[in-house]
C-alpha cells in the first residue's frame, strides 16, 4: 500500500496501520518530519527505506536538502510512478 501522508501529526497514525512492505510519501507539510529528530527516531526509524519526500513541497516551505535527514527526495515523476505501481493507496490528513 502507498501511504501518503500530508501532516506531521498524520505520520504516527499511518504508521500504526502500516505493513512491513508498504511506501509512504511526504507531502505538504508532513515533510518536516524529515527534519525532526523526534519524528526520524520515534515514528519513521524503521520505515526510513521506504519513505520519499515530494521535491516541491520541500522548496515550497523553504527547506533545504541538506536539512532533510534522511528520506528520499522524488519529484511529480516520482510521485505518479509509485502511484501507478501501488493498487491500494490511502491519503492522511
């Protein structure tokens, strides 16, 4: 399943429902978590291979790449491809 995920406070609860496999995409601004210590160690550490960052909602709230800790950072491209490749996908507010 491809979690996408648009608040910080959104980031724990899509946790909770996750499976091992699942991806999750960082969105709005759930992307500062990937700036957060207290995220990245309690919420994300075991799910940080599977986790992306849209690229412009990072520039958009003035972040800069070096900033973000970990994570990988897609663009729209990105974005669409795991879109296409995932039959179940949930969107947290």
């Amino acid at each position: 399943m491809l979690h996408i995920i648009k608040s910080i406070d959104a980031i724990e609860a899509s946790i909770q429902f996750s499976h091992p496999d699942d991806q999750f995409i960082l969105v709005e601004d759930a992307v500062y978590g990937l700036i957060s210590q207290k995220v990245l160690i309690g919420v994300l550490k075991d799910h940080l291979d599977h986790c992306y960052a849209l690229e412009s909602d990072i520039q958009a709230r003035g972040l800069s790449f070096q900033l973000v800790l970990t994570g990988k950072v897609i663009d729209f491209n990105g974005f669409v491809f795991l879109s296409e490749n995932h039959q179940q996908i949930i969107t947290w507010e």
